[in-house]
C-alpha cells in the first residue's frame, strides 16, 4: 500500500506518469456571453411575468365571481335567452344618490340594446327633464318616475326597477330586458379604478354647494379628470361663483356623457384598465341594483368586453326647453327608436339622426 505525499489529487485514468515536456496547461474557462446573460434576464421577467398575470387572472377571476354572484339574481338563463347568443336591452338609470340628500332622481337615462352577431351596441340617451305624458302615468320630469315608484313600492308591491322597465319599454315600443342602476359613488369609482379618464372640457365649469360637499372647478381644455371632477363633468348645469362661469343645460350634460362614455371604453383597454379592472368590479357592485341574472352578467362580460368604441352608437335625443320641460324633438326621437329596433334585429345602418336645430335650457 502506498501513500500520496505530494499533496497533490491522484492522477486521472489514463493520465501518464510524469507531465514532464508536456505542452499542455490547463483548459481555459469559456467566458459567459454577455448576449445569453441578457437572454436569460428577459426569460426570467417573462415567466415572472406570466406568472403574474396568471395569479392576477385568478384574483380578477375570483373578485369578478364573488361580486357577480352578490350583485345579480341566482335566476337560471336559458341556453337561447344567453347575452351569448341573443340580442339583450337594458334600461341604465344613473341616480343622483347620496348620503347626505338620500334623494334617487334618475339625472342619468339610457337604454341600450347589444346584438352579440355584430358586436355592436346602440345608447339612446334622454334628456332628465324630458316630459313624459303616456297612458296610465301622470304626466311628470321623466327623472322623477324612479323615486315616485320607490315611495311606492310597499304600497303596490311592485318594485321600482320594475315599474320603469315596463314604463321604459311602452315608450320606446321594444321589450326592455334587464334594468341597472347606479349611483354616483359607483361613478366615481369606476373612473378612479380605471386611473381617470382624458376629456376635453368645453368651457370653464364653478359650481359649490356645501350640503352635498359638491365643488366642480373645471378649466376648459384638454384634462385627465379623476372620479370626482368626471362626475362634476357631467353634471355641471349652473355657477353659483365668482366670477360666475356659463351655465348648461340638458343636451349639453347628455353630451358630455357620452364623450366620458367614449373615454372610458377605451381607458378600460389600456394598462390601467387592465391593472384597475378588480377595483371596477368591486366598486360596481357596492354601488348597483340590477334584476341581471348573475350568469347573465358573465355572458355579457365574455361578449362585449373587448367591444370596440366605434362599435357602439350613441344617440342623445334633444328637445325644446319651455320651463319646467324639456319637450323632445320627435323625428330625433323616432330615429332613436328605429336604431334599437335595428340593432336588435342586427340591421347595421349609418347614422341618420337628424340635425337638432332647437334652443336647449338656460
């Protein structure tokens, strides 16, 4: 038995017995590639990436179902009547709600009719002072119907999203689906969810009132507005400041929200849409009532999420204001008509809404 008392590793197999003359050193590492480094790094944000999103997907995924199935109707949708494959109306009411007035004034009304073969949407949109005469209601502000049929409710056992579907749909001559309503708050969340949206405010906007908290400051131009200037967007009507600022009316207040309407379609698309979507559906849900079908509401997210703003149709009905009313313009109003009706029937036609050449309020 022999030692090693060199200190030095045993030679390999093969390896001859003495290194004498040998020309050989020894094999020189391979430098790293800087390219393979950099590769390597933008592999690892991918799957950290994936990753992510994947997890995401999963929070967006479980908020969505949790919210959904609190908010609509555990109500079973038949396979025919799906959002997937049949055309659905809705009547959206957007109440002036709020804790500190309690009052539930529809100042936003919109009905809206989606064909899922054409991917396509038509919003009529009503002035909140529109006067309505119809058989079997009294005559009334169109905005008003909403809480009358509230206070009512105990009374005539019949709720009061379902006394405007069916008012909504004698009116408009169309059978109106679902109907939803939020209030401001859910406004304002929403916008704030999606990290505010881009508007161009046509002039300058100053209105303050202390019981609400209400304080609309508004420059004209170009502006990302947060939830709470958007909402005073749309609902600026007068100025009580100094120096006092242009007062609007009806048309003016539908157009606007159309315009943030527009804006929000495609701020949903962008990154923010994309990161703020969970804030969207959990502040929707706090802040709406709808008869939606909780699976419903899922085939309509699947169908028209990724709807294209130029595919969706916006219709404001104009009017003559004579105090207290504003009285519609009937051509303007039987082409609105025509649309839904079209839309429904997944008749594509351009826009042949006339011109309005009537005076809105003061």
């Amino acid at each position: 038995m022999s030692s090693n008392h060199s200190g030095l590793p045993p030679r390999g197999k093969g390896q001859r017995g003495s290194t004498k003359g040998s020309k050989k050193g020894p094999a020189p590492k391979k430098k790293s590639s800087g390219i393979k480094k950099f590769f390597k790094f933008v592999l690892t944000l991918m799957i950290i990436g994936v990753i992510g999103i994947g997890l995401y997907a999963g929070y967006l995924f479980y908020t969505a179902d949790q919210v959904i199935d609190a908010t609509g109707t555990q109500d079973e949708v038949a396979p025919e009547k799906s959002a997937k494959v049949k055309p659905i109306t809705m009547l959206l009411l957007g109440t002036d709600y709020r804790p500190q007035t309690g009052t539930h004034l529809s100042d936003v009304m919109m009905v809206i009719a989606m064909n899922p073969e054409t991917k396509s949407a038509t919003v009529v949109s009503l002035p909140r002072d529109t006067k309505l005469e119809m058989n079997g209601y009294k005559t009334n502000k169109i905005n008003a119907f909403y809480p009358n049929f509230l206070a009512a409710e105990k009374k005539t056992g019949t709720s009061a999203k379902q006394e405007m579907k069916t008012m909504m749909s004698k009116f408009f001559d169309i059978d109106i689906d679902y109907v939803t309503v939020l209030n401001f708050q859910g406004f304002r969340d929403v916008v704030d969810a999606l990290g505010g949206v881009d508007v161009n405010v046509d002039a300058n906007m100053c209105y303050r009132d202390t019981a609400d908290g209400t304080n609309i400051n508004l420059k004209k131009g170009a502006q990302h507005l947060n939830g709470e200037d958007a909402l005073g967007f749309v609902r600026y009507r007068k100025s009580n400041c100094k120096p006092q600022t242009k007062g609007s009316d009806d048309f003016d207040r539908n157009r606007r929200q159309n315009e943030v309407l527009h804006a929000l379609i495609d701020q949903a698309k962008s990154l923010n849409g994309v990161m703020g979507a969970g804030k969207v559906i959990e502040s929707v849900g706090k802040n709406m009532e709808t008869d939606l079908e909780s699976q419903q509401m899922k085939n309509m997210i699947q169908t028209y999420w990724s709807i294209s703003k130029e595919n969706v149709d916006f219709m404001p009905v104009t009017g003559d204001w004579k105090s207290p009313y504003v009285y519609l313009h009937q051509d303007e109003l039987v082409a609105a008509k025509q649309a839904l009706k079209n839309q429904i029937a997944g008749i594509q036609t351009p826009d042949t809404q006339p011109e309005s050449s009537g005076q809105g309020q003061n």
